[in-house]
C-alpha cells in the first residue's frame, strides 16, 4: 500500500497521548477496547490481500470519520480495508467466530452513520470500485465499494449516450445507494436502481460467497432490491443494466430554475409554478428536484432564503424548454439550463461533504402526485422562514429541504415485487438540520420532527418514509420504510440470518424479535473529545493529505470471477476475459 505522509503534529508524542485518552471514556471501556483488539490480530493471516487498521493509524482515522458529528465519536476497535471479495468473506467469518460486531462503509452517507460501531470492525469496501462493461455494452459490473463517480467516469470514457440508473451525488456509494431503492434523475425514463439489477454478488451471513438472481436465491433478490443496506449480507458487486440516453449524441439539459422566495412576488411565480407542476402530467423525460436553502449573496454577502428547482431532462434544450413552458409560471429568477453531457453536469456539480464539522438530523416522507398542495409547499417555505436567525448565528450549520422527482416508470412495478413498497410515490423529501453548538440539539431535533409530523399527513398512507434518508430516531420505522413488505423481509431474515449477524439500531429483524427502543440519539460531547478532534480536522484541512483515496488504487478489486468464470484484472480486462465470465456467470445461474 502506498505510503501517506503524516501531518507533523501527529508525530508529537504529547498530542498522540491526548488523542489515545480521548478515545476511551473510562477504564471500562479501555479494557473492552483492548479486548476487541486482541481478538482482532490473529484476522491479518485470514486476509487475502486486504489490511487491518487499529486506532492511531491515519488510515483508520479517514475509515472511522464521517459526515455527522451526532455519530462520529463511534470507536471502532479495528478497520479492514479489503481488496478482494475473498477479504470480505475472510473478515465476515472471522466476525462470526468471534462475536465482533461488524458494520460495512462504501460512500459513507448514511445519515445515522450505521456504517460505524463501537468496538468491533468496519469493513471499508472502498478498494473494491472496479466497473467493468460488457462487450456488448448492455450489462456493468460495479464492485461494492465504488462510488457513481467511478462509474459516470468508465461509461462516459466508453461512450456518453450510455447510463446506468445510479445517484445524483457523484460520492454516494452504489451499495447502499442501490440496496435501499436507488432515486435517481434517470429514475422517471428508467426505474429505481433496483429495477436495472440482473444480479448480486454478497457474502452472507454464514461466510458463504454467492450470486442471487432472479434464477438464484429469488427469495433473497427480493429481499435485496429495497430492503437496505446491511440487513442480509455484504454485497461485493453488482450486474447492472446499462440504458442509452434519449438524445443521439447523448446528450441532457441540465441546471437550475431559482425562485429568491424572500420576495414575495417571487415567492407567489414560486408557488404558483409548483401547484401547476404537481397537478400537470410530465413527461418520463422530465425530472425536477426541489430544494429549498439559504445561499449567500455574492455581492452583499447575505444569507437569502432560495427555492429551486434542479432539472435534469433526458433529451435536448429545446425539448426541455418546452415542456417545461407547461408548468411554469412567471419566469424564475434564475435559469441555468443548458445542453451539455451528464457526465460533466456530474463533474462541475455540487457533491454533498462526506466530512464535516457539524452535528445533523434528517428525516423524510415520500408523498404521491396530486399532494404536493399549495398548504404544503407554504408550510415548507414557512418552515424554512422560520430558520434565518439559526442561519445567521450558524456559519456551518444550516437547514434545506428537498424532494427527489420520481413516478413513471418507477411505479411501474407493483408495491411487493420488490422490497421497495412505495411505488405510487412522487416525491422523495429529505429534511435537514444541521447545527454547530452540541447545545441546539434537542432544538433542532425537535424542529425537524415539526416539519416531519406535518408532512406526514400527506405522505403515502399517511406514513411513507425513504430507508435510505434514514432517521433514527423515527416510531414505526419499519411500517414506514417497508410497508406490508415487512413481514416477509422478517421470514427472509430468519433464513439468511438467523443468528441477527447483521445488525443495527433499524436493522430488519426476525419474526417475534422485538425492535430496540426508539429515541434521540444524544450527541456525545464535543468537550471530552476535544484533542481527538482537532487532530481530524487538521487531517481534513491538511494539503498534504490525500483524503479522497488514501490508499493504493493499483491493486485489483477480484470477486467471484476467481471461481473459474474469467478473471478481472486491474484496468480494463480483455473483451473475451469478460465475455466468457458474463457468459459463463449467466449460464450457470441459469442452470
């Protein structure tokens, strides 16, 4: 692995004692720690190609640090960072034997931070990010641990009319992203993520290395295709179907329609052009995501409250134009759109941080078309009021609401076809606090849960709820994100889990288990951790430290291609290397 410098002040002894202390709360917890660690060691011989990281290490550091400060005090006692599916299985049934907790990190967006734990392992998956395309270009296959900029990257070098239904976030993992649903711009012209699955590579619970199908473990696909991540296995790479975008030379129209809402005749084109919007039928083609926040002005340097609307249509401008002249009402202040390639809107637009320095709370609904009432986008514009002065006291915190655009082909499928229930759903919102004094907790918490309860009169049996814009602290969460599809998922546990291996606070459980006390999540304090901190930080601000990769990238990311089916290298494999291991992969599964 290649070597990372480390910042100088990690080499001071004194600071290196104060980070240590920090890590452990009282003796206690210090002799579970090293408990855990010491059944750890004996993994380094288990592990194919892959690397244990202990606490102290930079590499651990970066594995262990994620977006939310309310979860990022977590104290893993060991990282692996595996490089082959055989790592995963290695470092699964070690766990197993062991008794350690495990928990697996891809992007790193969940809001909850489940891919972390205390005193057991996280598997970092991130070395795993091959994408590969089939000859034939109508089948990919993305490895577990790569991100959707790894795979934006290899089909626009292949050929840009080629997408993938993947996410609008270029650093959101395609595990996590995939296993709970998978919105995306492409979702109205295509389907959810799930519905472009031919197939799943997952180590299971048991150790076992397996591909599920509709052909294969049936029961278990389903349960895949919307059931969450880290619920059944970990999953090692996925068999994608690749689509080809509407315009010739595969082009989009793409940017941002801008309503300034403190204004209040911008504010009424706003309001107006939404009512029109959710009551006019759109064009598969067409899909808008709504975004209510704050944004600086650039001359006078205020906090100034926006809504908008991010257009990504699947064809050329003047389509666009045109469909959109339907809807809108009034021109918006701001218009950027334009023609370009996906996969530079995907390069020049905003990635939302994987490391920040705030505390936050999420929460979502999902609500049908025909429900995104005049009442509704008011109480969201009222809500978002109601938060300049917390906007002005908080440079880094702040709070926005969204909704992902779905519907058309996405409620193509029926609601238990799949483990992803709410399928006559139109609207996906997201709603955030994110705050920087550990104080405002309870506040902003509480705030988030008003909007929630309020939109939750309009969600899809009056409790839709997105897995993937996970709240911890959300009653019922099961009913919400699953539906009726609940009982089922709970037989299919018992079977492919049934000693709850894989488990977390809103983890699928078996049948007459009973679910884990629902409750704020206090943020652990800031103050005792303070030494601990601060070094993550100057890891983060730090020039000289690569962040976004720190680890060697040459290595190849191997799977179950090793059974015998063709071997996929680093770099591009041979066409027939990797026609014989689709071909061969498909044939037995089919067998």
């Amino acid at each position: 692995m290649r070597d990372i410098r480390t910042p100088p002040r990690w080499k001071d002894p004194e600071i290196q004692h104060q980070v240590d202390i920090a890590l452990l709360e009282d003796d206690a917890a210090q002799i579970e720690a090293d408990e855990a660690r010491r059944k750890i060691v004996p993994l380094l011989s288990r592990l194919h190609r892959g690397s244990v990281l202990f606490p102290g290490s930079q590499g651990y550091r970066y594995s262990v640090w994620v977006r939310n400060l309310r979860y990022s005090l977590k104290r893993p006692a060991a990282v692996v960072h595996a490089v082959t599916a055989w790592d995963v299985v290695a470092t699964v049934r070690f766990c197993v034997q062991e008794r350690l907790k495990l928990t697996i990190r891809s992007g790193g967006h969940s809001n909850a931070a489940h891919c972390l734990n205390d005193n057991g392992i996280v598997l970092d998956m991130r070395m795993l990010n091959k994408v590969v395309i089939h000859p034939n270009e109508d089948i990919l296959y993305v490895s577990g641990g790569a991100l959707w900029s790894d795979v934006y990257r290899e089909l626009h070098d292949k050929d840009p009319r080629l997408i993938v239904v993947g996410g609008q976030c270029p650093t959101v993992g395609v595990s996590g992203f995939l296993l709970g649903g998978g919105i995306s711009p492409f979702s109205r012209s295509y389907g959810l993520g799930i519905d472009s699955i031919e197939a799943i590579e997952i180590v299971k619970a048991n150790g076992e290395l397996d591909i599920v199908s509709a052909e294969n473990h049936p029961d278990l696909f389903w349960a895949l295709r919307g059931g969450g991540g880290g619920n059944f296995g970990v999953a090692t790479g996925f068999f994608l179907k690749v689509h080809t975008l509407n315009h010739p030379e595969g082009m989009v129209t793409c940017g941002t329609l801008g309503w300034s809402v403190g204004d209040m005749k911008s504010r009424k084109k706003f309001i107006d052009t939404m009512i029109n919007w959710d009551q006019t039928p759109l064009p598969p083609a067409l899909c808008g995501d709504a975004l209510w926040r704050y944004r600086r002005d650039r001359e006078t340097k205020e906090k100034r409250l926006w809504a908008e609307i991010t257009i990504m249509y699947n064809g050329g401008k003047n389509d666009c134009d045109s469909e959109l002249a339907k809807v809108l009402r009034g021109e918006p202040d701001v218009n950027t759109l334009k023609e370009m390639n996906f996969y530079d809107w995907e390069v020049g637009g905003e990635a939302f941080a994987n490391h920040s320095q705030v505390h936050q709370h999420h929460s979502s609904v999902i609500i049908e078309k025909g429900r995104m009432t005049e009442h509704v986008v008011n109480f969201i514009t009222d809500w978002m009021v109601s938060k300049k002065e917390h906007e002005l006291e908080s440079e880094n915190g702040g709070c926005h609401v969204l909704w992902d655009h779905i519907g058309q082909q996405t409620s193509q499928k029926k609601p238990d076809e799949t483990a992803f229930p709410w399928r006559t759903g139109e609207y996906a919102l997201s709603m955030k606090a994110s705050w920087s004094n550990e104080e405002k907790e309870n506040e902003m918490v509480a705030e988030v849960q008003r909007l929630r309860d309020e939109l939750t009169k309009y969600a899809i049996g009056g409790k839709a709820a997105y897995v993937n814009f996970i709240d911890d602290t959300l009653t019922g969460w099961w009913d919400a994100y699953y539906d009726t599809n609940y009982e089922r998922l709970r037989q299919l546990k018992k079977i492919y889990d049934p000693e709850d291996f894989f488990e977390f606070q809103q983890s699928i459980r078996k049948p007459r288990s009973d679910h884990p006390e629902i409750h704020t999540v206090p943020s652990r304090s800031v103050a005792a951790h303070k030494g601990e901190l601060d070094e993550k930080n100057d890891f983060l601000q730090d020039d000289t430290t690569q962040i976004e990769k720190p680890f060697s990238q040459d290595a190849p990311a191997e799977s179950v291609s090793d059974l015998g089916c063709g071997s996929l290298q680093s770099g591009r494999c041979s066409a027939m290397s990797l026609k014989r291991y689709i071909l061969g992969l498909f044939a037995r599964l089919k067998s």
